[in-house]
C-alpha cells in the first residue's frame, strides 16, 4: 500500500442501522438503488462529507466517485455553498412566493444554456420531464412520443419502459421492440401512446421516423445513454435526429437531467452541438439541492402562461428559496476563470479513463472503460464497445462488475455496485485521489481472478 491507499474497516454499524431503518422504510431506504438490490450484505450508511470524502457510521473514510448519481458537482460541503445556504435559511428558507432569489438564478441559467429563452423550475428531474412532454402535446396537438430503448426520464408512467435490463431473448425483435413495463400498478393503455425504438441506430430510426414521424409530439432522448452506464452517442447520431424531427414536425427534447451542468457550460447540446426544442436538466444544477428544470423557447414554454388552453404546472417548492441561491452560487463556481471547472473536470476523468484501460489491459481482465472527462462507466466484457440497450443485455457481465465495485468499496472507493449508473468527476476530485482510484482498483483486479 502506499500513501494514497484507504482501507475499510469492517461496517458494523451500517448494518445496525440498515437492520433498524427495515423496521420503519421500506426495504429499510428510500429508493431501491441505495439497499440490499445493489449492495450485498445491505447498504453503506453515511454520515458526513467534505470535499471529495465521505464516512459511514463505522468511521470508515472513503473517496465518493459516486458523487449522489451527479448531483454533487463540487463535492461534499463545499465552502462557497455552505455559506450561501446557512445565510439563506437564517433568512428564511421558502416562502412560496415570488423571490429575487429565482430570478437570479433564472439569469445565470439562461447566461450557459444558449438553448433557453425562457426557463421553468421544478423539484426533481421527474417532474421536469413529465412537464416538458405535456408542453410537447400541447404544443404540437399530437399525444403519442417516441422513447428509446434502455433510457430513463424519470418514474412518470408513460416513461416506465424498457428500462431495466432483461435477457435478450424477452426484448423482442430490434424493429419492433416488446414493450415491457418497469412497473406494476401502470394501465396498460398508458403505453399506447408510446413509441420505441433502439437509439443509435440511424437506419432503425428512420424507419420509425417514416411510419410514426406524423402522429409523434416529440423524441425525448438521453444525449448520453447514462441509464445504462455510459453510452455515448455514434458520431453524427444526435444531429440526424434533430433533422428527422424537424423533418416531421417533432420537438426534440434533450434529457439533460444527468448531463446538464457535467460536459459543457450548456450541457451536452452544446458538447455535441445539438439544438434542442425543450430540454430538462436536475441533478449538477442543484449542487446537492433538490432540482429540476426545463427550459427552451416562449413560444412553446410561454404556453404555462395562465389563462385557458394554458398547460398546468403547479408546485408549492418550484423555485424554493434556499435551492435558487444554491444555484445561482452554483452556476458562478461553474463559470469562474473562463469556466475552468470543466477544464479540470475533464483532464481529471480521462486520466482516470486513461488509467484504468491501462491496467485491463496489463491484468489481462476483459473489460472495457467508456466515457470521456466527467462521467464514465466500466463494462467486464468481451465487446470493444457497448452501443445500446441490446449490447448491454447481451454482452455486460454486471455480476463481475458488482464483485469488482464492492472490493473497491474495502479499499476505500466509494461507487454504486450497479453497473447502470456511471462514475462522476467533481471539481472537489484531485490527481492524487484519481491516483488512490487506480491503485485500488489495480489491487481489486486480483479478487476477480
């Protein structure tokens, strides 16, 4: 071991505490991918967070590239926000008004999204996608949507589908896929309106386009597969969907929820170069506070202005006091020194990238790395990519990958066992802990053998 080695101590606690949490929360937490579905033997309980740090119950220290699925863009308690929330909550945390606080915020948002003219502030990514598809059907006067295989956009019902992986053998044919719900407790008749389609397939897009493209409101899309890991779009994919949906009469919206804030000032629209009709952002935006967004065009947001044939969208904590001063502190750490934040955030995730093929390589272990700067996923594996939602039924061995997370998880790394979500970069990250990262998992690669 060498000095940036962590190692665990054993999680007594945790387990206490998770034992104690199933006698009042179901499965004894909040959401499934925080319990016994994803981490063996039960959870790791945390208890606090610096910088890019955090400790469970036990004592136990890890280095978190987990960084709440995305949310915590500039790690745990950083200073600046720490600041601007204990002033803000002394003041009063919401008052379910109009506040300077959103419009403040709202300027900041629009300054690195060149895609907003107007934005609208929710609670969660949820919420934001559920209102961005109402908009796209008032819009347009169509009710049916187009949604790609293997991407998630929120737990709305008509976007419960296709979600989860299954075996191959269920997902029927690529051209017609089965339609299979990630829920129970959904009406059937919820999903008629609903189109899907394989993503990254231009060809298979095409066609859908061609006999569906008259009757759709809009293509909501991942412009990164984040639901499946990291699963980048093939070149030139994103801007022949905006053509074919411009082509039909469609509205693009871009789910930005995981990569807005993460690649780019302006998200991924502007990483990839993609104008979107309406998109949704949540996670990085909120610095750790509860956030959703949508924002795009008045002509077609102006339609929640009040008055009849209006598109409703009520909510007690849209624009909460406390979050919009989160996020306007947020968004200037973002585009502090020509926004170098992104700088940092990709030349500290594609050498962790670079880092990790180097030893799957050396160790001799099929496994792929995927991603590039903030976000990435690993993938043990014998394809050299994994393209979509069918390569990763077929082809990702997700057990290997839950064996290998939880050795991390005794060398001090702390990540999700679940091969569907994705590795993220902080700002609060340094060289020296992406080198901890490498050392750890160069260690970890012996468990597997």
């Amino acid at each position: 071991m060498t000095e940036n080695t962590i190692t665990t101590r054993g999680r007594v606690r945790s387990q206490e505490w998770f034992e104690r949490a199933q006698q009042s929360l179901v499965e004894g937490v909040n959401s499934p991918s925080r319990g016994a579905a994803v981490y063996r033997g039960g959870p790791v309980v945390l208890e606090r967070g610096r910088g890019s740090h955090v400790w469970d119950a036990d004592g136990n220290e890890y280095i978190d590239f987990m960084m709440s699925f995305g949310a915590l863009i500039h790690g745990h308690a950083h200073p600046k926000l720490v600041d601007v929330v204990s002033q803000a909550i002394a003041e009063g945390s919401h008052f379910a008004a109009a506040t300077s606080a959103e419009v403040e915020a709202a300027e900041r948002f629009r300054r690195m999204v060149p895609s907003s003219e107007v934005v609208r502030f929710a609670n969660t990514g949820s919420e934001a996608t559920m209102l961005a598809l109402r908009l796209a059907r008032a819009h347009t006067g169509r009710t049916k949507f187009l949604k790609f295989e293997g991407h998630y956009h929120g737990w709305y019902d008509p976007y419960l589908l296709n979600s989860h992986s299954h075996p191959p053998e269920q997902l029927g044919p690529p051209e017609n896929p089965r339609k299979i719900p990630d829920s129970e407790g959904i009406p059937p008749g919820t999903f008629a309106d609903v189109v899907l389609a394989p993503w990254n397939d231009v060809g298979a897009l095409e066609q859908v386009m061609r006999d569906h493209g008259r009757h759709l409101s809009a293509v909501i899309t991942e412009p990164i597969m984040a639901n499946m890991g990291c699963i980048l779009p093939r070149e030139g994919y994103l801007q022949r969907v905006r053509e074919l949906t411009r082509k039909h009469g469609v509205l693009l919206i871009l789910d930005e929820v995981v990569t807005g804030f993460r690649y780019a000032p302006g998200g991924c629209q502007q990483y990839y170069g993609v104008q979107s009709d309406i998109s949704t952002f949540g996670k990085a935006l909120g610095a750790g506070f509860p956030i959703g967004a949508v924002a795009g065009p008045r002509a077609i947001l102006d339609r929640m202005r009040w008055g009849d044939n209006m598109v409703l969208h009520y909510g007690t904590f849209n624009g909460h006091r406390l979050t919009m001063k989160v996020v306007a502190a947020n968004l200037d750490l973002l585009s502090q020194e020509g926004n170098a934040a992104y700088r940092k955030l990709h030349a500290l995730g594609d050498s962790a990238i670079t880092g990790l093929r180097d030893i799957f390589r050396r160790r001799k272990i099929k496994a792929i790395v995927q991603g590039v700067g903030p976000m990435f996923q690993i993938y043990f594996t014998e394809r050299d990519a994994i393209y979509d939602y069918r390569d990763y039924c077929k082809y990702v061995d997700t057990a290997r990958y839950s064996s290998f997370v939880h050795a991390l998880l005794e060398r001090g790394i702390y990540m999700t066992p679940s091969n569907g979500l994705h590795w993220i970069i902080s700002t609060a990250h340094t060289e020296a802990e992406v080198a901890a990262l490498l050392e750890a998992a160069d260690q970890s690669c012996a468990d597997l053998a």
